[in-house]
C-alpha cells in the first residue's frame, strides 16, 4: 500500500512530528506510526483531516491504493461466492442422498431433518443466484472465469450467454436423472 509512504511524505515535507500530525488529526501518536508503517489504516475522516492537514485532495493521499482497495474488493467477493457454492454443493449433496436413509432410521423426525435441510439448501441457492447476477455470471466457463479473477472478452461473453437456456435444462435433467439413481439405489438395499 502507498497510503503509509504519502502519510510520511507529506508529514515529512511540512516537518510535522508524529506527534504534531496526531494532534491535528485527532488520534495517537502510536496511530500514526501504525499508518506510516502500513499496519493500520485510516477511516474515511481522518483520510479527509490528513488531505486538510497536508492541503492536498483525497486522491493525491491514497494514489496508488485505490486499485489495491479494489483487489481486495475482487478477491473478497470470489471467497464469499465460493464459500456459498461449497455450502450450497454439501447441502445439495445432502438433500438429495439423505432423504431415504433419515426416513428409515427417523421416520417423522427423519422427513422433518429432510425437510430443513431441502429449504437451507433452497436459502443458499437464492444467495448463490444473487451473487451470480451482481457479478454476471451465469456459464460454468463465466462462474470459473469469476473464481480466478479473470473475464471473459465480448465474443466469449457472447456465446457463452447463447448457452445459458441449454445449460439449464441439461442441469435440470441431469439432477432428476441422479436423484432417481439414487433413489433406486437405497431401495435396492433397503431391500
């Protein structure tokens, strides 16, 4: 981050001490250390007192740290959109291989466990096409793209929106085939 080196500039070039510049910006001493050697950073108010002491604009203090702020925006938004599709993949896996064996060994109480992990498992894939929207992702090719910082060029984008209705019936027919599999298979040895 730059953030640190222009505080230590600027603080430098008006020969302001720690310990003057904390005073002017209303914080310790020790928080301006934290900021100088990057190990803190500055709320937007102190950002905005620190452009005053200094008499330069907003941009000219965190040049420099507005594409690494928006990395990290990146790279938090691809770790919580993978963590829900992880979610989501043990939650699907569970919907669809426990509900013979809850019944069996639980009865009622089974088909009542069946039945909240069915509607966290619904939850879950609401989050997941929301995040899909905001990001405009639909594909699987789009989705991995996403999940390794990259995007697709136009013409990608392009066929790969021209595949979005197949995909879904294939996945829905897909689904209904394993479920039935699956189904087949507990009752095969249940048997």
């Amino acid at each position: 981050m730059e953030l640190g080196k222009q505080i230590k500039k600027y603080r430098s070039e008006l020969m302001l001490s720690q310990e003057t510049l904390a005073e002017k910006v209303y914080v310790s001493r020790q928080t301006i250390s934290n900021w100088e050697t990057d190990k803190s950073y500055p709320d937007v108010n102190s950002l905005v007192l620190l452009s005053e002491v200094f008499q330069i604009s907003l941009d000219q203090l965190i040049k420099g740290d507005i594409a690494f702020m928006k990395e990290q925006i990146k790279m938090e938004d691809r770790k919580e959109f993978e963590k829900l599709t992880q979610v989501f993949g043990i939650l699907f896996v569970s919907v669809v291989v426990a509900p013979i064996p809850l019944i069996h060994f639980l009865s009622y109480a089974g088909i009542g466990i069946w039945i909240v992990l069915a509607v966290l498992a619904f939850y879950v894939s609401i989050l997941v096409e929301k995040k899909k929207k905001l990001f405009d992702i639909q594909t699987y090719k789009e989705i991995i793209a996403f999940t390794e910082g990259a995007r697709l060029d136009e013409i990608s984008k392009a066929r790969e929106e021209g595949k979005r209705p197949y995909q879904k019936v294939l996945l829905a027919f897909f689904s209904g085939i394993m479920t039935l599999i699956i189904a087949i298979a507990f009752i095969l040895l249940l048997k």
